[in-house]
C-alpha cells in the first residue's frame, strides 16, 4: 500500500504511533536486539511522519515528530528514573502519544466538518 493510498483512506497515523513506540519495546525485549526495537520505532515514525505532513503540513509533522520522540524518552525516564515498570511506563506514553495524535492528525478536516 502506497502512502498516497494511506492518506487517502484516511489510515489512523496514530496506529503507526502506538506500533512505533509498543511493538518496537516488545520486540527489542522479546528478541534482547535493541536494533530492532529501534528499527521499528524508526519505521513506524518515518510512515506517521509522511501521513501528517501530506494531511496537516510541516509545522503539524514536526510537532509531532517531536511528541513521538519525546514520548520514547520518557518512557525511558519513567522506567528507568522513576522506576516504574516498563510495560506500565510504553503503555501510558503509547495511550497518550497516540491520543493526542489522532485528535491533531486524524480527526476530520475543517473542510469535512464544514460539509
């Protein structure tokens, strides 16, 4: 599937992000390859990323780009730091992370509401 097919069906970009940031732990833990996890992540971030700046602009992708990154973090800070469990610590960044992405990128269109 092609990424104009992907905005055009109107793909939830916010399901790249909940696969970036929790499949790509589950993977780097379930395989012990922390390269994998971050090539997901990675993937799933470059997908999200081309789907906002099609549907919303630069200045939309950037900020999310950057709330997806920041999201990595702090999990990493919330595990880590806080000591928090890791799968509690993906599993609140993934729901907000991606919340807030599919109200910002994913949510109708003011020309759509206006119809």
């Amino acid at each position: 599937m092609s990424t104009a097919s992907l905005t055009r069906t109107r793909f939830p970009s916010a399901l790249l992000v909940a696969v970036g940031l929790a499949a790509g732990f589950g993977i780097a833990q379930g395989t012990g390859i922390r390269a994998l996890g971050g090539a997901v992540f990675a993937g799933a971030g470059v997908a999200a990323g081309v789907l906002w700046l099609r549907r919303r602009g630069a200045a939309t992708a950037v900020a999310l780009a950057g709330l997806y990154v920041a999201a990595f973090v702090l999990a990493h800070v919330l595990a880590i730091g806080v000591g928090m469990s890791a799968w509690l610590a993906v599993s609140l960044v993934t729901l907000t992370a991606a919340g807030v992405t599919f109200g910002v990128a994913d949510g109708p269109t003011d020309d759509a509401v206006a119809r």
